[in-house]
C-alpha cells in the first residue's frame, strides 16, 4: 500500500531538513512492503522553510514540497492529502513530538479495518512529558469536546493522525476550518458517519528550545476552539 505523510509547516527552517531526513530514513527502514511519499505543506511561511523545502525536494523523489499561500495548518494537511493518490493518509507535526514508532502501528490498525487512527496522549500505555500547564490544557480540551459531541474519544488535536483513502473521500470535503481545528473537526464529523476510530499508545515528547517555540498561541487557540466547537454544533443540529 501506499502512504502519503504531509508534513504541515509554519516557519520551521530550524528544524524541517533534519526531521525530514529523520522520517525519511524511518520510512525506509520501517516500512517495508509499503511504498510511502512525504509532501511538506508550506503556508506561505516567512523564513528559510520554502527554500529548504524546496531543495529536500528536489535532492529526493520520496519528498514532495507543497505551497499553499493562505494560511492555516488544517489547509496545508487538506491540500496535501487531496493533491496525491495513495491508499492511506497521514499527517504529523513537524517537531515529531510523536515518536515514530506510532507510525507501522497505525499502518497496521488501518489495514486491519479501522478508518482513522489517532496517536492519544490520554492512552493509558502512552510516555508523554509535557509540562503542566499543556497537560491542563490539553486536559480541558478532552472535557470540553467529549461532552459537547458525545464521544469517546479523549485526544483531539494531538499531532499524529492517519486515515483510509475511503474516510478521506467520505470526510474531507465537509470539513469548513482550515485551522488548528481542522483535525477536531474531521473525527466529529468522522464519528457522525460512523466510521471507527482507533486512539493508539504513543510516545510524545514536546521538544523546545531558544530557536524554536510552539507555533500555537494558547488562548487565542482555545478561544477559536470554542468558537468553532460551537459552530459546528449548530450546524450539526440543523442536519
Ligand atoms: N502549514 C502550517 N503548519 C502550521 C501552521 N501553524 C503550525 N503549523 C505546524 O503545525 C505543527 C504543530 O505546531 P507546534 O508548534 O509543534 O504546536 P504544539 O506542539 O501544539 O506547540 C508544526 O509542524 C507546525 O509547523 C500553519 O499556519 N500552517
Ligand atoms: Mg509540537
């Protein structure tokens, strides 16, 4: 089978060329029996991340570069995944906080029938060092959506996402946030479907540092979350 792995990227020129390289070789080693492409899906970033794109490209033919001018990470990730053929689809934040070990795992559990499967950081099995205050965050979050839409899943927007070709053509086009929400908003309306959805243990590990810092500005983050939660909940009652 083939996978597609869209790497979403906002200004990551610090760290996109040696991470790639690391899925890259992963890719190589682990994947056996599947053919795989990786496609970095660039939102119009500001620094060096286009050039070095660019070049990893070029220097390989497993590595696809994307530029996508508006911005958005759920955008990027949609785009990716539209634009090639494969038979499974993934997308993982470019600070591989996820190990990569989750990777043949969720390969695995995809082509033993489920539909999507998604690394959780809740999972009882799971290593995960984060600091407190992301934990309550993220904490929060696994309430606040649980509830409101009544499932079962605990890990939303955790970074490690994989998806059939089926659920891909049966979801995306209804997905409206091309944001941080984007991915909350593919397993609602996934589980509305009824399609399956695997959370699988993952290892997670949040690497920071003076060059590079998190992308995401909390509160303004969970403030949108809030307001597209709601959205989305209206919508949802109307159909
Ligand atoms: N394409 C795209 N990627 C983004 C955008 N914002 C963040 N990202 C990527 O989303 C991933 C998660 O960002 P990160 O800073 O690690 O978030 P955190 O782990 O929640 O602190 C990284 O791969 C970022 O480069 C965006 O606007 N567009
Ligand atoms: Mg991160």
């Amino acid at each position: 089978m083939k996978v597609l792995i869209a790497l979403p990227v906002y200004n990551e020129e610090f760290i996109l060329a040696q991470n790639v390289q690391v899925v890259l070789d992963f890719c190589q080693k682990n994947l056996i029996g599947d053919d795989f492409i990786i496609v970095i899906a660039n939102n119009n970033s500001t620094d060096q991340t286009a050039q070095i794109a660019h070049q990893l490209s070029s220097q390989n033919q497993k590595i696809e570069y994307l530029f996508i001018p508006q911005k958005g990470k759920g955008l990027a990730i949609a785009s990716a995944w539209l634009k090639y053929e494969a038979d499974l689809y993934c997308f993982m934040d470019i600070d591989l906080a996820t190990d990569l070990s989750a990777l043949p795992r969720a390969i695995d559990k995809i082509k033993a029938g489920a539909d999507l499967v998604i690394g959780s950081r809740f999972h009882p099995k799971s290593q995960v060092k984060r600091s407190y205050f992301r934990r309550f965050v993220s904490y929060s979050y696994k309430l606040f959506f649980k509830s409101l839409f009544n499932l079962q899943i605990n890990d939303f927007p955790c970074g490690f996402k994989i998806i059939s070709r089926q659920a891909r053509d049966l979801i995306l086009p209804n997905i409206l946030n091309t944001g941080f929400f984007w991915d909350t908003e593919m397993l609602v309306l996934a589980d509305r479907q009824g399609l399956s959805i695997v959370e699988i243990p993952i290892i997670w590990q949040e690497f920071l540092s003076e060059n590079r810092k998190s992308r995401v500005n909390i509160a303004k983050t969970s403030l949108s979350y809030i307001k597209e939660s709601i959205k989305l909940k209206i919508r949802l009652s109307k159909n």
